[in-house]
C-alpha cells in the first residue's frame, strides 16, 4: 500500500474521531485536525472537509462537493444567479446554509456570444464583492471564476486564498499566478480529457480538472465528453462538473435555463456516478439533495 493510501486513512479516521462522541478524546483529534488545516506552509485548506497536501488531495469524509454559483454581472445567462456587490453576502450565506462547501465569484460574463467586459470593469465589480465576503465570512472557501491573470493577482494579493477557476483553459501568465500564490486552479479541459497527459508540467500545480461543458464547441460533443469522463479518475485529481441550466441540459428538450432544474439534476447525478467530486450549482439546495442520495447509493 503507497504512503498516500496509508495517509488517506489517518485522515479519515481523524475525521470519524473528531466527530464520534463514541471516541474517548474528540478534541485531541479535533485539535489535529485544526492544526493540519491552519498550518498553511504545508497544508492547503480546502474546504472543511478536504484539502491539498504536497501537491495531492484529500478527502476526509469522502463526499462529494458542492459549488455554488454567484455572478456579479448584469448579463449571465441564468438571470437568478445575477448579483450586486451589496447582495453578495446573503447569497453566500444562504448557500453556505444550504449545503454550499465552496462559493465561486465572478464578474465577467463567459456565457456563449457574449462580449466579455473589460477588466477594469471585472475588478471594479469585484473588489467589493470580495471585500465583503471575506469580512462577513472569513473561513468560506472561496474560488474566483476568472480568466485573467491579473486579475487573479491582485484579487489574491489584496483578499488571500482562494481557488481561481479559469474557464480559458489557463495561460502561462494564469499558471505562474497560481504557482507563485501557491492555490488551488480549476483547469477547464474543453472536452481534451487526455490533456493532463500531453501536459506533465502542470503537476506542480494543485490542480482540479473541470472537463468544460458548455466550452467544447456543441451539444453533442459536451455529451461525447460526457460519456467519457470516468477516465479522469485515472489522474488523482478533484473532478469539477459544471451543467448547471446550461444549453447542452435545456437545448436538447425545448426548454430555457429557466425551467431546467429537472433536467440539470438527472446529469448530475449522471455524473457523480461516474467520477466528479465537485458540482458547480446554481441550485445548492437541490443539489444537496442529491449528493445526499448518491452517498447512500454510493454507501460512502
């Protein structure tokens, strides 16, 4: 059995001691658990329940988990997911007591056909959004949906930690952002799921890998990858799903993201069965629901 395998387990046990009242001393594992989680240098907090370490990721209670969506922008494609900076820390703090394990931040509209706003309106959009959050909520995990390197830059130099989910596929400008910050990054793969393959460089970076439905070009070829995502699981990496309400769930059935939500729900499902560790959501209450099925399908 490999150091990983035999670490996993000390983390989970860790966990179901510092939570079984059955344990003799909770807080003697508890407070292990505290200091592996602040001690930053070595260890990277994830979220409450998992985090990196040394370039590898660890999931102590082994569920799935959720993302919710927040847009600071007056045009993204799901009108109920549109914010002001002055509403940001409600709509976090009603995730967070929906279920929510990560809130993701953006403020320039990627959907398709749009017109991206310049980055002086990105950042004058977000700083307060950001501002807000981490003074309401300091120890949310929070993750930035950017392209930009500079912005990344500045929003980690002035705010801290944060994951930044970068929907481009990266640049070499966006990946020593991340290296030097030394943060998690959400690498969208555009449908080429063999990509980590071609590009062994990036495995210095704590990587999670989002295939990119609603990036690789049609409806059929987000299926295609789709059908095909089990083989991320080869790489040891977190798996991001985003489907929510997007064209490749409502197209294909005369719907609108509007009247979605069914639909949305059956992919998810679809694919926690076949791999993803994280759904991005705009509906956090729904998708708690599942994720708490399939754990007692799962038998997690």
């Amino acid at each position: 059995m490999s150091f990983n395998i035999y670490f996993y387990c000390f983390l989970r046990a860790l966990d179901v001691c510092a939570h079984n009242s059955a344990c003799k001393d909770t807080n003697f594992f508890s407070n292990i658990l505290t200091f592996l989680r602040k001690n930053e240098k070595k260890v990277h907090f994830y979220s409450k329940n998992g985090f990196f370490l040394q370039k590898k990721y660890y999931l102590c209670s082994v569920k799935a988990k959720i993302m919710a969506i927040g847009n600071v922008t007056p045009d993204s494609f799901y009108a109920a997911s549109r914010l002001v900076s002055d509403e940001v820390v409600a709509w976090a703090e009603k995730a967070l007591n929906e279920g929510a394990d990560i809130l993701d931040i953006g403020a320039c509209s990627t959907r398709p056909g749009s017109t991206p706003a310049e980055e002086a309106e990105e950042w004058r959009r977000l700083e307060p959004a950001l501002g807000a959050l981490k003074e309401a909520l300091p120890e949310a995990c929070l993750s930035l949906d950017t392209f930009r390197p500079e912005i990344a830059r500045r929003a980690l130099g002035q705010f801290g930690s944060m994951i930044i989910n970068d929907i481009s596929g990266g640049c070499e400008a966006m990946y020593e952002v991340v290296r030097a910050y030394g943060v998690p990054y959400i690498w969208t793969l555009r449908g080429q799921l063999d990509l980590p393959v071609q590009r062994p460089e990036m495995n210095d970076i704590d990587l999670i890998l989002d295939p990119g439905f609603g990036f690789i070009g049609s409806t059929e070829g987000d299926y295609e990858c789709l059908r095909k995502m089990d083989s991320l699981r080869t790489f040891d990496r977190p798996v991001l799903v985003g489907v929510s309400r997007k064209s490749m769930v409502w197209r294909p059935l005369g719907l609108t993201p509007e009247t979605s939500l069914t639909a949305t729900q059956a992919l998810q499902l679809y694919a926690l069965e076949h791999g993803a560790t994280i759904l991005r959501t705009h509906d956090v209450k729904e998708t708690k629901q599942i994720t708490t099925l399939f754990e007692l399908i799962d038998n997690r």
